[in-house]
C-alpha cells in the first residue's frame, strides 16, 4: 500500500471493497428503503396513539376507537414485513460479496509469487479468508444497513420530536452533542486494538497449524506442553486485547446509555412543566415519550454498529494488503510462444540473490552461465547451500532472476506465460509436496487428461508399483502431504508426477536421495529412456545420481566453475572431487580398521 | 454408524438419537467451561439483573411522573416531578454504568472461556496419535481452533446479556403489566403461544443449517490450507485454474450454508416483530375501550403500551441469543468431538518413571499394521542391548521407519510389547520416555522462528552456548554464522528460508542438545553432501560412544561407523550381524554393499 494506512480515514478504507460490492448495491439500496420505512412506521405509531389519546379518549368515545386501533395493527404488521424485506433484499448480496471477495482473495494467493509465501504466515493468510471477510458480509448485510437507516431514523425522530415540542425537542438534541464527540474518540481509541486482535488471531491460527503440521517433531521430542506454552502466551496476548477492545466498548457504551437517560430525566421534567403551564397536550407528552422511546434502539445501537464498522475497515485494510501486494512474477503483456519446443535450455550471466539479503552479501548466484542442449542430461553438483535449489526454481519463475536470463528454446522464460513455461519445464521438488488427494491425482496433478496408460507408465518409470498395492490402489488417498506413505514412497511419486506432466524438460531436485540402491538403480535404468529425448537438470549430492547425467555442471561460490563429463571433472577439479568423492575417506577407513583387525588378533594371541 | 469422536463430522443426516448425544455432549463441554466460572458468572448476572431493573424503573417512573407528578405540579406541589425525575436520572445512571461494567465482565469471562477451549483442543491434539492426524487433517483442526471458536466468542459475548437480560426484561415487564393492569397482561400471555411455535420452528430448522455451515466452513479451510502449504507444486503443475474452481464450489457450498442460516433468522426476526406490533394492537383496543368508558386512566394505559413495546424489544435480543446459540452450539458440537477423540497411544494411567535410562529396547512378539488388513512388521522379536549403535537398511517400503516409529512410541504394536530397559513402552511415563528416546525423523520439519530457538526445542532450557555447542557438534555452526542475523535468523514457515541440507543440520542439532540414550536417526543425512555428511559422522563416532544408537541410511557409508546391521525386506529382518561378517558373506548386505562401493568414486 502506497499511503500509510492509519492515514486514510475509515470510510475511505472501506469503500474499496467497492468494487466486490457494486453488483449488489441496488439490493442493499432497496434494504435500506425497506429499514427506513420500517423505521419510520415505527415512528408513526405513537403519532397515531397521540391522536387517539388527544380524540377519542380525551373525549371517553368509544366507537371512535377502531380506527386508530386498526391504523395501529396495520403498521405494525407493515413494520414486521418491512424488517423481512430488509433482511430478504440485503441476504443474497452480502453472502455474494463475501463469496466474490474470498475468491478474489484465493486467486490473487496463488497468483502471488512464492517469495511472498515464504514472508507470510499461512495463519495469517487464513485469518483474512475466513474471519475477516465474514465480518465484511455481516457489515454489508446488516451493519451498514442499520448504521444510515439508524442514524437517518434518529434525525427523522428529532424532527418528529421538534414537531411535537420544539422546546423538548431541542433538548434532546443538544443533549445528543457529546455522543458525537465520544464517537469519533472511539474511532481513535478502538481501531487500533482491533487491528491488533485481528493479527493476534492471525499469529494464533499460524501457532495451531505449524503444531499439527509439526506434530512428528513435537512428539518426538516430547514437546507438547512446550508448544502449549507458546501457544498458551499467544492466546493470552489476544486475550489480553479483546479485553482492552471490551473496555473501550464498555466506554462507549456508557455514554449512549447514559446521554439519552439523562435526556429523559430532562424532558420529563420540561414535559411535565410545560403540560402544567398548558403548552403541552397529554397527547403530545404521550407522543413525545413514545417516540423517544422509539429512538433509544437505534441511539444505544450505534455504538455496537461503530465497533463493527471499526472491526470491517481493519478486515479491508488486511484484505488489501495481500490485495495490494506487488507481483513481479506476472505473464508478459504480449507473451511469445514456442513453436518447436526442443528444450534447449540456456542461463545466461544469471544472477540472483533473495529479498532480505543484506547489502554487503554478495548474490547467491553470481553470473551462471550453462547451456543445456536439447536430450542432454546435466546433473548440478554444489555443497549444501550453494544454491542448487535456487537455480532449479528460477527455471519455472517460482522466483525471477535478479540480473541475466534464462532462455527455453531461445525465448526468455519472463516471455511466455507462466502456464506454457511451467508447461514445458516439470519439477521434482526436494521435498515430496504431495497433497491428501488420491494417488492417482498427485501423479496426474500436471496433466489431468493423461491416459490410464500414461500413468501407468509415469509409475513404472519411478518404479512406483507399490501404489497397486495399497488398499484401494490408485485411488487410495495419501494421507496429508503424503505422510501415510514412507519416505522413499513419497519421492517417487513425486518423480512419477513431474515425468507423468510429459514435459520437454526435467528439473529435478535430488530426486533420489530417500532410495536405496537398489531401487535407485532401477529408477536410473527406467529414467534413462525418459532422458534420452528429455532435457534434465538433475541436482545430485551422490556419485549414482550424478551417473544419470550425460554432462555435470559444477556450482561453487555463485557461479558454474566447472562443467564437463563426470570422470573429466574427477581428474581435472578438487573441488569436484571434494564434493562427489567419498572414495577416499572410504579407503582410509578400511585401512583403519585392516589395521585394527590385525591389533585386536594380535591381543588375542 | 457412531457419532463417538469426529465420526461422522461430515454427516448431516442425524437420526434423533444421534442428535441428541452430539447435543448432550457439547453441553458437557459447556458445563465443565462454565464451572470454573461460575463466582463471575454470578457475579455478571447479579450486574445484569441490577442494571435490568434499573431500566425497567424507567416507563414507571415515567407514567409516575406523568400521572402523578403532573397534577400535582398544576396544584403547585413539585415535589412528586422531583422525585420522578430523580429518581429517573438515578436509575438511568446506576444502569448505564452497571451495563459497561458488565461489558468488561461479560469480556473476562468470555476470554477465559475461549482460553481455556484453546488450551484444551491444542493439548488434546497434541496427544492424539499421528493415525489421527493422518486422516483429519491439519486443515480441520484449524478450523476448529479459529471459525468454530469464532462463533463461540459471538455467543459469549453478547450472550449472558441477551439471555439474562432479556428474560429478566421480559420477566420483570410481564409482571409490571399485570401489576398495572391485568388484562394488557393477559394479552401478553396469550402472544407468548405464537412466539413458542415460533421458537421451535426455527430451532428444528437452524440446528441442521448451523451444522452444515461448519462443515463446509472446515472442508474450504482445509483446502485453503493445503493450497497455501503446497504452493510451489501447486504453481509447478499449473493447478492455479482448477484449485479455482475446487475452491469457489466450496465457497458456494459455504455461502449457500450460511444463507440457510441468514434465511431461517431472517423469518425469526420478523416473526418476533409480528407478534409484538399484533399485541400492541390489541393491548390499545382493550385498554382504549376502557379508558373510553372511564375505567382506565390514559397514564396507565400509556405505561402499559410502553411495556408491551418494551417486551418484545428483548425478545428479539433473546432471539438473537438462540441464534448465536445454535450456531456456538454447532460449533461446540464438532470441538467436543475432537475433544472425545480418544489417542489411539494413551498416556500411561499409573506411569512407571525411570529415572536413569540404559538405553536397551526389546521387541516382544511385536507385530505392527496401520490398517488391520495389511500387515507391516509380521511378528517378530528383536534386542538393542544399551549402547549399540545398529545401522538398519533396506530397500524403500520394507518398514524401516515403521519400526523406529514403535520405539519412539508414535504408535503402539498391534501384538507383542516393545520395553526400554525393561519396562513396555506404554507404561512406561511420557516424560522419561521422551527424555530416553529421541527420533530424527526423515522430513526435517522446522518451525517458523529463529534457527536458536528451533534447536532449543530439544532441551528448551539450553543456554546460548549450550546450543552454539550443539551446533558446532553436528558442522552446523559455520553456515547459521553465515545468515543474516545468525542464530536470531527466522527461518521462515517450514524451515523454507534455509537449504535441504541446512534444515537437517539442524534438526540433528536439535537431537544432540536432547541428548537421549537412545537416538534413532531416519535418513538424518539423506539431503547433505558428502563433506557435510562425513563431518556429521565424525561427530556421530563422538555422539554415540555411549548410547544406543538406530541408524536408518540408505547411503551404506554410515553403516561403519555401526556394531551391528539389520536388513529389512518386506518388513522382516533378513540379516543381522556385524558389518564386518555381513560384508564377508554372501547375502544381501554384502552385494549391496559391494553395489554401494561399485557407485562410489
Ligand atoms: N527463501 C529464502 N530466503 C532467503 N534465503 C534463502 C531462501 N531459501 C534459501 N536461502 C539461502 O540460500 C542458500 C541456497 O539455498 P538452496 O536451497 O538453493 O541450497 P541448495 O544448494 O539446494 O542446498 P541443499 O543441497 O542443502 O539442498 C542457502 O544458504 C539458504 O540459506
Ligand atoms: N501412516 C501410515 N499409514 C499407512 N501405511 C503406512 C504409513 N506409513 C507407512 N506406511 C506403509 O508401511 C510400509 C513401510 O513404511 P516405512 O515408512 O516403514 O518404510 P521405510 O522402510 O522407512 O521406507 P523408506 O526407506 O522409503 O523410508 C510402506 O508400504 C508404507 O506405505
Ligand atoms: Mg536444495
Ligand atoms: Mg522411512
């Protein structure tokens, strides 16, 4: 948001969600005709009872008595059915909204890049797309409905009120002064702890979810009454702020009940007075107190209606700030498409760093320069943290370069729509991603019409055979992120996912760190065939992973300081051979143990 | 079918019975919240019912002052307006001041209510089983934690007002009116019989629509939640476009739910102001006649209209408690069935503590399976004496992190007994179990927060040094010195500021502060590089001099560093012997590890 929030005033806050709102107007106009009307028969009715205490009664006739009794029932009845034409007119539109706006909310989340996942905690996120669009509907359905037509309707009774009495009439108004000025110290006062209970809610939902997201670490350690007390001290923060939003409530609370209490005493005291000296009717004493009496709702609710008002604009203000959030990883006004998708797949000086590194760092990838020919298969060789998996997420825009490009077939990737790029390059993550959904709708996550065929072979090529036996095959539901699966379980499916999606290339992310040997062996034979007519960027910490390459690039201090074949870059790089070798150490250790083989028969004999 | 625990959460087709124990147990629920309680609830409505006759006062001191205080004002007598108009101010004041103090109070209770729910759902699911979580998903626990508590919150709020208030209003106003005059009373009474078709109306109705809002409100949750966790493949795969039109059916099924609920209230509203304008007519028609015939005075007649209005103003606020109601108690409906939930791994009742650990684990008979049509571990018996460090391979699916699962006690075995030291694992007291035993498990999860506090998670009392050591111990220590703000780096939701690798290192220190007996490392060095991986080993040969020691590796360089080796096929332990026998023989082990050595370089 350009303009500091607190800044901008509370209406003009919320008359961005304008917008979302427009389409339903006309039913929330028609509700307010409904509440006013509703609000004005209300008011009719002790102008009628005047008349029927100053006429009839004054005068002991009874048989003038129905009409001012059907007159009386004839408006109450057109009272109730205006409240439920209200209620009718203005229902449809606030759930509309409400609905419009969380869909708006859910497609800007997944259109905003991953840098902005990585800073926003999911409670937060979730907070916004429950609680707060929910008090928007109830302030759009209901608040703002009953806030003009409350406010129109004390202004009407004032005026009913003068025209029965202007004396009485101006007490009331005078007296009505300081509620405005309590008003606006209530905006004040309130809107900031409101904002501060709706984050507070946010950072609780974050606690719940990390808790059972990291349930297998917490159990492990023992750590349920540790996570409790964390969790416990956040609750009593956002309890301590509701109280402090109660107290304030409270304040103003006291003064409608108070200001129109006073203003009673007052007037009864006048009214009486003025009756006495015969410049008031009974009639009109009566009128008067009855329409007051009719004001006291809509005065007292006005605080209740302000609170909520304060509450909706924070939810607006948090609606927008993800609304607002910029988005750098858009599609190109006029994108390019790749004709001939060949998958050749070019980085150029390609730079990047991520947004909260600091000045004096120096960029994470520093100038890559690597060329991957069609079919060719590169495996990225790096220490833990270098930046391998960095480099594997600016191929598909999960981030953007920070300098240089990549080009797919000779075309920028920032030049094609996300979707064709994501078309042509599938990624294996390091971690599984799998979502609570059949087996068969993670694998076919990147290409739903695939054929049954073609899934199975997608499952041949991971060697995942092991879906068929799971107790509804195919379609047996992972649990949460997989987590019903073993590890290794897991990671071929996610293999069996990004080769399924039929890409032109492969980027895959140690994708056979959680396989034994021999299962490895077996994915590398049947991988081979995919590789041999798909480009792959395979980043390996293991000599056999490494075997699945044609070429190896090797990634050290930000740059690529060495590419070539496997067993080139064992004799010509020490740094290669420090990363990939574990050959000598190996040797070293047998002879160690030769060694002591030999110590423990010698003590023996 | 049952309804016990979150069983048929998603149903909506209740028979009465069903029905009824869901209601009765969300009662008990309520009940066992509110007693704690109960000094300040009594406390609030003792405020309430003051401040209630403070404002009920105010019509009778009106109709005083019009009836009495007006003529006797025109005979030149004030005292009697005097009075009326002090005591007015009085009332009004005592009133407004008792209803903002019980504003905070109601708050207090509310809060510590809400609080205390908090506290109770968090524990609680921290204590189920992972079998639990598995299938319900984190998506529903926080939805019950956050919209279902939210509609908790709206009833505490506003409810102890509405109710007290408003039963008392009406209470306190039906006995005004007969006072003042019996037969607007009457009147009152017979509205009272609509007003009871009404309610039950609405309730039939807006028990069923308020259970559906929850449920749908949970299912968009859950999505929600698992979009946003998996939001690189989400964005990889290009399922954008179709989560969209997942997303918007559930937001219409929740919006279609909510506008149920809307609508049913929508009926109640008016209903309540039907009646209320109907007896208002009819109590004019019946006082008029009289006062037109002389034998009622226009003050009571006046006072008695202002009480007739007055009644159904709370009725409403009573009608919105019963709406607020229903739709808490929906809510209270699902958190106390997560609360039922029983863990399918129990606490011990009468826990066995042991003090000092050794540190060996037997295997008894155990036979392990998470869905009982297919076995996993078929029965079989197995000892860690203290101190071994065993290294336990084989392929991916035969069971390996299964096992260490029953000696971390995630789950229990189906058949048999696992003991540490001696004592089965399930009687054994939670806190000394957790102290002996210590799990890395194979997804290195970190929690948002600083790279410090996440290794303190294995000993929350450690000192900074304390950690730094730890760190140092695992080769971790140089690259946390190297983020921004060191150990007070925040490494974002799920460890996602920091690499693979570095996220394992520092779960594995976060295991050695814990400092177990027995440490069961599942592919702890799976995503590190060689150099990383062999300085974590050089640190193991230290670690685990004197403890027991399970290490899961594919990668077959840890297994030197073992004193024995288990291989596991199909969930059966085929080999079992020292690496060095194992390597010399002819079976598995020794062509997978001569497989291991051909790929090495
Ligand atoms: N979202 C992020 N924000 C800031 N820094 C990050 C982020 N993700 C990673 N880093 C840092 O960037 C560096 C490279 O991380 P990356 O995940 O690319 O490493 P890697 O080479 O894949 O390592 P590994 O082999 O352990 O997977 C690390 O030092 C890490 O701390
Ligand atoms: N929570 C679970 N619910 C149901 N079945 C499970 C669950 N966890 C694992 N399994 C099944 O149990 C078997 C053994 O899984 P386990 O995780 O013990 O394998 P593992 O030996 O650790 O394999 P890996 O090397 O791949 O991690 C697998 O077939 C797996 O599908
Ligand atoms: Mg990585
Ligand atoms: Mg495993």
């Amino acid at each position: 948001m350009s303009a500091d929030p607190k800044r901008q005033g509370t209406f003009a806050s919320i008359l961005r969600i304008y917008p979302w709102a427009k389409p339903a107007m006309p039913r929330i106009y028609l509700g307010m005709v409904s509440a006013l009307i509703a609000a004005i028969v209300a008011l009719l009715i002790p102008q009628v009872l005047r008349a029927l205490v100053d006429g009839p009664l004054q005068r002991g006739d009874a048989s003038q008595i129905w009409w001012p009794v059907a007159a009386v029932l004839g408006l109450g009845v057109l009272e109730a059915v205006m409240i439920w034409f209200r209620r009718w007119f203005v229902l449809q539109p606030g759930t509309r909204v409400e609905s419009d706006m969380r869909n708006s909310l859910y497609k800007q989340l997944q259109d905003l890049p991953v840098s902005f996942h990585d800073r926003w905690a999911s409670g937060q996120l979730l907070s916004r797309a429950v609680s707060d669009l929910n008090l928007i509907r109830r302030w759009i359905s209901f608040g703002i409905v009953l806030l003009v037509v409350n406010v129109i309707t004390i202004l009407i009774g004032f005026v009913f009120l003068l025209s029965i009495n202007w004396i009485l009439g101006i007490i009331f108004v005078v007296c009505s002064i300081p509620l405005w000025i309590y008003g606006y110290l209530f905006e004040q006062k309130y809107s900031v702890v409101a904002r501060r209970s709706q984050d507070q809610a946010g950072d609780l939902a974050t606690a719940v979810e990390e808790s059972v997201h990291g349930i297998r670490v917490l159990k492990a350690f023992g750590r349920g009454q540790h996570a409790l007390k964390n969790f416990a001290s956040q609750a009593e923060d956002l309890r301590g702020t509701e109280i402090e939003k109660a107290k304030a409530i409270a304040g103003i609370w006291l003064w409608l009940l108070l200001v129109p209490d006073v203003t009673f005493g007052l007037s009864l005291l006048g009214g009486v007075w003025l009756a006495a000296g015969g410049q008031l009717t009974a009639g009109q004493l009566v009128a008067f107190f009855a329409t007051a009496t009719v004001l006291r709702f809509p005065v007292e609710s006005i605080g209740f209606l302000l609170s909520m008002t304060f509450d909706t604009r924070t939810a607006a203000d948090r609606f927008f700030e993800v609304m607002d959030a910029p988005n750098a990883i858009i599609d190109p006004e006029d994108p390019t498409t790749i004709a001939k998708p060949e998958g050749r797949l070019v980085f150029e000086d390609v730079h990047f760093r991520y947004q909260d590194s600091p000045a004096q760092y120096d960029d994470l990838l520093d100038g890559i320069d690597l060329e991957l020919e069609p079919g060719e298969t590169m495996a990225i060789v790096g220490l833990t943290g270098s930046g391998k998996s960095t480099l594997t997420a600016l191929t598909t825009r999960l981030y953007d370069v920070t300098g240089g490009s990549i080009k797919l077939d000779g075309v920028d990737v920032r030049d094609l729509t996300r979707v064709e790029l994501r078309r042509h390059i599938a990624m294996a993550f390091e971690d599984a991603t799998l979502f609570s959904a059949s087996v068969r709708d993670n694998v076919l996550l990147g290409r739903p019409d695939a054929s049954d065929a073609d899934l199975a072979e997608a499952l041949e090529i991971a060697q995942a055979d092991f879906v068929y036996q799971l107790p509804d095959g195919l379609d047996t539901r992972v649990g949460e992120e997989g987590m019903s699966l073993s590890g290794g379980q897991r990671q071929r499916l996610a293999l069996a996912r990004a080769v399924a999606a039929n890409p032109e290339v492969l980027v895959l992310d140690d994708p056979l760190s959680a396989l034994d040997v021999d299962t490895e062996a077996m994915v590398e034979a049947a991988l081979r065939r995919v590789l041999a007519s798909t480009t792959a960027m395979i980043v390996a910490h293991r000599p056999s992973t490494v075997m699945l390459a044609d070429r190896v690039a090797l990634l050290e201090g930000g740059r690529i300081t060495a590419v070539g074949r496997h067993s080139d870059l064992l004799a010509s790089s020490d740094h290669y051979r420090f990363v990939i070798s574990s050959l000598e150490d190996e040797e070293k250790r047998e002879h160690r143990e030769a060694l002591l083989e030999q110590e423990e028969q010698g003590a023996d004999a | 079918m049952s309804v016990l625990g979150v069983e048929g959460e998603e149903r909506d087709d209740f028979t009465r019975r069903e029905s009824k124990q869901i209601r009765d147990r969300s009662l008990r629920l309520l009940n066992s919240l509110l007693r704690p309680l109960w000094a300040r609830v009594t406390l609030t409505i003792v405020v309430v019912v003051v401040s209630t006759a403070a404002q009920v006062a105010g019509p009778a001191l009106i109709a005083y002052g019009l009836d009495t205080g007006l003529p006797a004002l025109i005979k030149q007598d004030w005292m009697p307006l005097a009075f009326a108009v002090f005591a007015y101010l009085f009332t009004g004041i005592v009133g407004a001041a008792l209803i903002a103090w019980y504003t905070v109070l109601t708050a207090r209770i509310s809060q510590a209510i809400l609080i205390d729910l908090r506290k109770r759902v968090f524990l609680h699911t921290q204590k189920l089983s992972l079998e639990f979580h598995e299938s319900y998903t984190s998506g529903r626990i926080i939805a019950r934690q956050t919209s279902d508590l939210d509609s908790i919150r709206e009833l505490l709020d506003s409810g102890i007002n509405q109710l007290v208030q408003g039963g008392l209003y009406m209470a306190f106003i039906a006995v005004a009116l007969f006072s003042i005059d019996f037969w607007s009373g009457v009147v009152l009474f017979g509205s009272l019989v609509p007003l009871g078709f009404l309610l039950r109306w609405f309730q039939v109705r807006s028990q069923k629509a308020f259970r559906a809002t929850r449920t749908t409100s949970a299912r968009l949750i859950v999505h929600f939640v698992e979009t946003m966790t998996g939001i690189r493949a989400v964005k990889a795969f290009r399922k954008e476009k179709r989560n969209e039109t997942e997303f918007g059916g559930l937001v219409e099924d929740y919006r279609l739910a909510n506008m149920r609920t809307i609508k049913l209230f929508g009926v109640l509203d008016p209903g309540l102001v039907l009646i209320g304008n109907v007896a208002l007519g009819v109590v004019l028609l019946v006082g008029g006649l009289r006062v037109a015939g002389g034998g009622l005075a226009v003050g009571v007649l006046l006072a008695a209209l202002l009480y007739t209005r007055s009644f159904f103003a709370p009725a409403q606020e009573m009608a919105m408690f019963y709406n607020s109601y229903q739709s808490a108690a929906a809510a209270l409906e699902k958190i106390s069935g997560v609360l039922e939930e029983r863990p399918s791994v129990p606490d011990p009742t009468r826990p066995i503590d042991l003090w000092q650990a050794k540190g060996s684990v037997t295997f008894e008979g155990v036979e392990f399976a998470y869905t009982p049509d297919r076995v996993i571990l078929p029965s079989f018996d197995l000892e860690f004496p203290a101190g071994q460090t065993i290294a336990l391979v084989g392929s991916t699916g035969a069971g390996k992190s299964t096992l260490a699962k029953l000696i971390s006690r995630f789950y229990d075995p189906s058949d048999g007994v696992v003991s540490l030291d001696g004592v089965d694992l399930r009687r054994l007291h939670p806190k000394d179990l957790r102290r002996a035993i210590v799990m890395v498990t194979q997804e290195a999860y970190l929690f948002s927060g600083s790279v410090g506090d996440n290794i303190a998670l294995g000993k929350p009392e450690a000192t900074i040094e304390e950690i730094v050591a730890a760190a140092k111990a695992v080769g971790a220590h140089e690259f946390i010195e190297g983020l921004p703000d060191g150990y007070d780096t925040d490494v974002n939701k799920r460890g996602g500021r920091v690499s693979a690798g570095q996220r394992q290192l520092i779960s594995f220190a976060r295991a050695f502060l814990a400092d177990p007996v027995v440490l069961i490392l599942d592919e702890a060095t799976a995503s590190l590089d060689i150099p990383s991986e062999r300085l974590v080993q050089e640190g193991l040969l230290t670690l685990l001099a004197d403890r027991t020691a399970i290490i899961i590796a594919h990668r077959l360089s840890t297994v030197a560093i073992a004193d024995r080796v288990l291989v596991m096929e199909h969930g059966r332990i085929v080999e079992d012997g020292t690496p060095r026998d194992l390597i010399a023989g002819t079976g598995r082990f020794s062509k997978l590890h001569a497989a291991w050595r051909e790929s090495l370089v």
